[in-house]
C-alpha cells in the first residue's frame, strides 16, 4: 500500500487516478465500489441471531432439564411431563432471545442515527452522498464541523483543521498541510492526511480519499479487538449457582437410586425410581430463574433507555451496579466539550462575561477584537470554528456586541495566521480614517510585543511593574488549568504591505482564562457516587495541570496523585499495580494506556468500569469489566462496549450504578426465594419417599413444575421488579458475589425445612387424621405448599430485616402477583381439567383451616429465627440480604 501521506499531491492524485477539479466519473466510481466493498467497518455489532438462540440453551440448569424431558418422555413415556418441560425451556429461550435482539436492535437504531453522509465532486459537481459509498480516488469537499467519511490525503487547505482525539487521543485540533511528511510518521503526526471518524474543527479543504472501510485507520484497530465478550460477574454467578445445584441434583437422585434399589431391584420399582428422580431434577431447578433474570434485566435496560442509555448486553446494568471503581474520561463526560470564558482580567478589573459592562473602554475593547481577530461563525444552531475562538464569541455575543455587526462595519482586510512559531494571530480591519491591528495569543508572547495597556479611559504606557502582574495573572490562570489568551490592539494610519512587520507597539487590553465548562450535575454525582463508596478515577489526554484543577474543583483528589501519561508508560504492570489506588487522575495518557490502568486495578479485585469513545479506547472499553462508550463517539467503541450513553453524561453512568445495584437486590431476593421453594420441594420428595413411600409419591413431576412454573414464576417477576430498598447508594460495593456462600446455603436449607415441614403436615393431616385416599392426599400436599411459598415470598421480600417492618406493601405487582397464582392453582384443584391434566381432586372445605393453619405457621417461624438472630447481632440488619 502506498504510503500516501509522504508523497505530493501530484503523485497522489496520479497514483489514484482522480482529478483534482472534476473528481470521479460517476461510473468510474460505481465501478471501484463494486470492487472495493462499501466504505464501513464489519458489522460486529454482537453475536448472530443463531448464536443468540443456541445460547439460550447452554446454561447448565437448562441442560439438566433437557435431559429430565428426555428421560421422561423417550425411556418412561411420560409424554406430559416432558412436553411440560419442555414448554418451560422453550419459554425461557423465547424471552431471553427476544430480549437480545431488541437489545441489539437499540444499538442499530442509534448507528443508522449517526450514519454521515459526505460531500464529494462527482463529474465536476459537488453531491452529497451517503458515507458509504465514498471510494478511494474521491475528491472530498471539507469544512467546519463535517465528520470525515474516510481517510484521505490533504490536497487543498485553508487554515484546515482536524479534531483526531476519537483517533488518536490528542485533545486539541491539529492543523493540515499540502506538504508530505516522513514516510515513518505516526498516524498522530501524518499532517497531510485526515481520518475516517474525526471531524473537520475549523477552517476549509479539499482531500483525496485514500482508505475506505477496513483499510483505513480505524478499520485496522477495529480488527484487532478481541470478539469474545467478557463474562459480566452476574453471568459468572448464575453460572456457578446452575453448576452446584446441577451436582447437587445428581447426588440427591443417585441417593434415592441408590435407596429404591435396595428395597426393591424389580423393574417396576426401577420406573418408580427414575420418576422419582426425575421430580427430584424438577423439584431442584429453579425453572423460572432464567426467565426471570432475564425479565428482570430487561426492565432495567428499559429503564436505562429512558435515561439516555443504550444497554448492548442485559447483564451491563447489573455489572455496572457492582462496580468499585469508575475510570472516566474528562471531556465530554465530566464536562460539556465545550469551551468557556471562565475569567476576564483588565487593568484594574476582573471580572466574568456575564458581569463585563460593555461601556467600560476596556471590555469593549476586548469584544471588538475577539470578533475581529477570529475564524470563528455563528449559524443557525450555534458557531462553527475552533473551540477557543467559539467561546471566546460566546462571552460576548449578544451580551457586550454583536458579532456580526461589528465584523460588517469593520470587515477583515489581511491577517496573519497563527502558527507554532508566532504563537499569535493578527488581522487588519478598517476603523474610520484609520486601521485596527487586532491580535490574540500566548500572554507572554502577546505582552513582549505591548508598549501600552489600555485603562478605563484609554490606553497609557506600560511599566515593569503592570507587565510582571500581567504574567502572573496569566501563569496563575494556567495553575488553575485555565486556556489563558492574551489580546491587544494598535491604530496606525495607513495599510501596511506587510502585516506582519507592524504588530508591534501594541496596546494590552485583557487576559482571558478558558475551560472546558463543568456539566452542572457533575458534582452532585461525584457525591453520589462517593456516598456508594464508588472510585472515581479521571483518565484524560488533556494537560497534568488542567486534569488536576479539574479533578480538585470536584472533590476527586483527596489526597490522591496525579500522573502523567509519560511517568505511567515508564511504569511496569506491577509498579502500578502497587500504587493505582493511591492516583485520582491519569492526564495526557494515551488512549492505548487505558488497558494498563484496567487491569491494574482488577488486579486489587475491584469491579471496573471504564469509559471512551475513540477507536483506541476499544481495547479498554473490552477489558473493563464494563465499558460505557459515549453516544457521539466512534462505531468501534459502541460495538466494543456493553453500554453506550446518549448523552455522554458521568451522572448518566451514576443513575446507572443505582439501578444495577437495585437489580442485583432484587435478583439476590428471587434467587433465595426460588431456591428456598425449590428446598422445601426437594426435602418433601426426599423425606417423603423416606417415611412415606410405601404409599406414593408425595408430589408428581407435572404438580412440581407447576408450582416451579407458576405459583413461583409470577410473584418471582414481580419480586424481580420491587422497588429499591432505600440506603442502596450509601454502602459500598456489594462485591461478595457468591450469592450461594456457605451461610446463605445454610439460611436456605432451614428455611426451606420450615415449608417442607407444613406440606408433610398436610400429609400427615390427610392421610391419618382424614384417612383420604392417596390422590387427595397429595393434592392437600401440593396446596400447601403452593400457599406456603407465597407467604413465604414476603419474608424473602425483607431479607436483611423482618418483614414487620417493611410491611405487606410497596409492591402492587407483587400483590396481584400472589393472588394470580392463588386464582390459578384453585383453577388447577377445582376445574376437571385441571384435575386431568395434574392428577388433583377438589378440596374439601373443612381441609382448608388445616391448610392455612400449616401456611401461617412456617412463615411465623421463619419469621421469628429472623428476629432472633437480629436481636442477638443487630449489626447484621442490612438492606442486602
């Protein structure tokens, strides 16, 4: 490939065989995007919809209850069974699916938002096209504000420049030129060329499309970040919970194998035995969890959308809840990227925009060459121009003068550009019988060239003793991280031929001090986020100085350093290791740095989120636990992401913290519900066919999965949906993500014991007290167990407390959830299909005291264990669990 930023414009356009006046032939350029491909990156936006389908089935909960149909249907013909099973694994797969896809058809929908178009010369007229559709050869039509379709090589330029920090991190425009560079020039130093993804900052030029597509910069990056998404610690949870309740399932059926063989070693019993086991599988799995996770997770991206957030992948809002540390880019997150007047200083007077009196001589001096002295414009919805020069326009348009007005009377009539070595800019403008010298730039450079400084009534000279103060009002601006210009004035008689020989015995007019302005709700979410015991840690391209101030005004410090992006590469990965939780603000890195800062504070075992929106910061964005891209930043950092902000907003990242940790509460709550209930079914099978097998199954397979099903499935939703806990935002972390640690497996046996205890009452009630027959023994069974789980379901609702406290309210859903279920499982008593269809008879009515007597007493118990435990440590109360 040629290397085209290092050769003239005369061999460019000779090797790409285009026209500098004429462009592309239409049919020239139908014919190279035929062979070329279309101007876009792959689209790896996400897995595919088949492998999002075959994924629903790879959760090991899932697998155990394929093999449970299976052996249901093909070896014992249990036809019904397994067709239930089977409908409940079908379901799970239907719900998580479509959950996916609307999720990735978010992120499609906000890419077909931000699809550019670009302006080329086609057959000598200049037509907009969709980005797409650019190919190499294409003479490209650039000015303020366009976002570059492809890279390309600078072939006309005036003042052009080019804001490349999506590409290469640098914060600040870089100027263009015709002239080729060193054949070995980084891309950051590649002058004559611009890039696909970075937009046009100032000035105006035409460029000859080199790269389209994958061959261009970005396109190289993008293919080499890593496809395989990270697992999200909720994802590696859940797993492990399916892996031991899938061993501790086996066990149990081996366990009843084991003991039905030994009582009996006839076929008979060995049917009854694998049926057997086959309740159990059933009775051990929470069917409804994935279901319910995925509902869950659902709600919350609904949730994040109305809050300016697209969530790529359903574990993100979770994951993000459960973050310690939030690595944030300054620019544009933290603050508007947007540049404002912060500080006036005159002779004599300091002031702010909003407080400058255009009838003092001095702001109104100041004003009329901040208008002059500027490539700046104002349009329709704002200014287009380089960002200093917009804000400096914006301190004083309409407040002080009007812009336009000032520029029509006094219109532009030579300049001298700013360049690195003048560090100035100079413009000549009519002023009555006489001529303006207006200038603006480096204080220092602007001052050495000032003989007098202008006062309230005009201008007089200038001392040793104003000059110092002026450069120490200049340096203390700088100290606050603060874009310090300086401006002055001169009026000579005649127009000179040569502009730039007369910008001297200047007058001194003013210092301005500019910074990017602070989004207003910034701090309070720093507080919030400090209260969560949350990290911040500010991670920038922009000046030690400037992220320091910045990260000072917020509160970020705290004792903690700031490093600069060279004393972070000299760093080894375990020097930083060692030290990163003591450093606040990582400024002027790299954006490639940002792994390097990731994986040093995974190594301390916090949970990271970082974020980004340029092509370099994919590959950080990946190895973060969660990455969050920002809405108007690159295709590839989205797609790397799992969370994009529409808003570009940190208090948008902290409202996502809240709901990830209100998720996370209340997923916590529907597993130990699901998982007690499920408890409580295991112990009735197991103790059941202890003590009472010689008289039948306590449950049927079908009566378990409806309960699993139903009954436990809609207040487990509803569950999934309560209302935060208040306090969430004011503890740390919840990093202790074994949801199934030793004590919690412990809490769940006893109080799964509790209900499995009022169910074997039941049987015991019916059988010898009422002397029933077995069908209406098990259907009293099934009932209270039905009823004792969702009485129980409250006092889940109160983990951490007691459900007194907290009370049978706050959850309407949940509610009508309970009485749903309720409704449905009389249905399934009383109906004759629902006794065909589930092997129950209709209840008597003098067996229902019975059965709410045995409901209401496990849930007192419960309750009262609770109470107890909190009495003896009342520092375990928490709103947790």
């Amino acid at each position: 490939m040629a290397e085209w930023h290092a050769l003239g414009v005369d061999d460019v356009v000779a090797g790409l065989r285009t026209d500098l006046h004429v462009g592309l032939a239409f049919d020239e350029a139908a014919r190279r995007l035929e062979d070329v491909g279309p101007n876009e990156l792959g689209e790896s936006t996400g897995p595919g919809r088949w492998r999002i389908l075959v994924s629903q089935f790879s959760d090991m909960l899932i697998f155990v209850l394929l093999v449970a149909a299976v052996v249901s249907g093909a070896l014992l013909r249990e036809w019904i069974d397994a067709g239930v099973i089977l409908a409940i694994v079908l379901l799970n797969a239907v719900i998580g699916y479509t959950q996916e896809v609307r999720a990735e058809d978010a992120l499609a929908r906000l890419k077909e938002m931000a699809a550019p178009t670009a302006l080329v010369v086609r057959s000598g007229a200049e037509i907009d096209i969709p980005a797409t559709d650019v190919v190499p050869g294409d003479l490209l039509v650039m000015e303020a504000g366009d976002k570059v379709a492809a890279d390309a090589r600078v072939v006309r330029a005036v003042h052009l420049q080019s804001e490349e920090g999506a590409l290469t991190g640098e914060s600040l425009p870089v100027s263009k030129t015709l002239e080729p560079v060193a054949a070995d020039a980084g891309t950051g130093d590649r002058r004559s060329m611009v890039f696909a993804g970075t937009v046009i900052a100032a000035g105006r030029g035409h460029a000859v499309c080199t790269a389209t597509g994958p061959s261009t910069e970005m396109g190289k990056i993008a293919e080499l970040l890593d496809p395989e998404d990270q697992p999200s610690p909720l994802s590696i949870e859940l797993a492990r919970v399916g892996r031991r309740i899938a061993w501790i399932t086996l066990g149990i059926a081996v366990v009843i194998f084991l003991l039905g063989m030994a009582r009996d070693q006839s076929m008979e019993t060995l049917q009854t035995v694998f049926l057997i086991a086959v309740a159990l599988a059933v009775a051990a799995i929470p069917e409804g969890l994935p279901a319910v996770v995925t509902v869950t997770l659902a709600r919350g991206v609904q949730t994040m959308a109305k809050n300016n957030a697209i969530v790529r992948r359903l574990p993100a809002v979770e994951a993000l809840g459960a973050a310690s540390v939030i690595c944030t880019d300054k620019t544009g997150t933290l603050t508007r990227n947007e540049m404002r007047v912060q500080a006036l200083e005159f002779a004599d007077l300091h002031t702010v925009p909003s407080e400058a009196e255009g009838a003092d001589g001095r702001v109104w001096r100041y004003a009329q060459i901040a208008a002059l002295c500027s490539d700046a414009r104002k349009v329709s919805d704002g200014y287009l121009g380089d960002p200093t020069e917009i804000a400096l326009l914006r301190s004083i348009d309409p407040t002080i003068l009007r812009v336009d007005d000032v520029r029509a009377a006094s219109p532009r009539l030579d300049e001298v550009a700013f360049d690195s070595s003048r560090k100035m800019m100079t413009t000549l403008h009519p002023s009555g019988e006489r001529f303006l010298i207006a200038v603006k730039g480096a204080p220092e450079v602007v001052m050495g060239r000032c003989t007098s400084f202008e006062q309230r009534d005009g201008p007089v000279a200038l001392d040793a003793e104003r000059r110092r103060s002026a450069i120490g009002t200049a340096t203390g601006f700088a100290a606050k991280g603060l874009r310090t210009l300086g401006f002055a004035y001169r009026l000579i008689e005649d127009a000179p031929a040569d502009l730039a020989a007369v910008d001297h015995d200047l007058v001194f007019v003013a210092l301005a001090g500019m910074s990017d302005e602070l989004r207003p709700e910034t701090r309070g979410a720093i507080d919030d986020a400090r209260s969560a015991g949350v990290r911040v840690v500010m991670v920038t391209g922009d000046h030690v100085v400037t992220a320091k101030a910045i990260a000072d005004d917020l509160g970020l410090l705290e004792g903690r350093a700031a490093v600069s992006g060279t004393e972070l590469r000299a760093m080894e990965q375990e020097e930083l290791d060692a030290i990163v939780a003591d450093i606040a603000v990582f400024a002027r890195v790299d954006p490639a740095d940002k792994v390097k800062i990731v994986r040093s504070w995974k190594s301390t075992g916090a949970i990271v989120a970082m974020t980004g929106d340029g092509v370099n910061d994919a590959p950080a964005l990946q190895a973060a636990d969660i990455g969050v891209a920002m809405g108007t930043g690159t295709d590839v950092a989205k797609e790397a992401a799992d969370m994009v902000l529409a808003d570009d907003n940190f208090a948008t990242i902290i409202r996502a913290v809240s709901e990830g940790r209100a998720i996370f509460s209340n997923l916590k709550k529907v597993v130990y519900f699901l998982l007690s209930a499920n408890v409580s079914e295991v112990l009735v099978m197991f103790l059941g066919f202890l003590f009472f097998g010689a008289l039948g199954e306590p449950l049927l397979a079908t009566q378990l999965l409806w309960i699993n099903l139903v009954t436990d499935g809609l207040p487990a939703l509803a569950l999934g949906i309560d209302p935060p806990v208040p306090g969430l935002m004011e503890q740390s972390p919840d990093e202790r993500r074994n949801i199934l640690s030793v004590p919690h497996q412990m809490r769940l046996l006893w109080q799964g014991g509790f209900l499995a205890a009022g169910a074997l009452g039941a049987l015991v009630w019916a059988h010898y007290v009422r002397d029933a027959e077995w069908e209406y023994v098990r259907t009293l069974v099934f009932t209270t167990l039905v009823t004792a789980q969702l009485a129980h379901i409250y006092n889940i609702r109160a983990q951490g407390t007691t459900v007194w406290k907290i009370g049978f309210g706050g959850n309407r859903v949940l509610t009508w959830g309970v009485i749903g279920s309720l409704v449905l499982h009389l249905l399934v008593v009383y109906l004759p299909i629902g006794n065909r269809l589930f092997e129950t008879v209709p209840i008597d009515w003098v067996d229902w005291p019975p059965i709410i007597a045995l409901t209401v007493l496990p849930f007192l118990g419960i309750d009262a264990i609770k109470r107890a435990i909190l009495r003896r440590h009342p520092s375990w109360e928490t709103v947790r669990d």
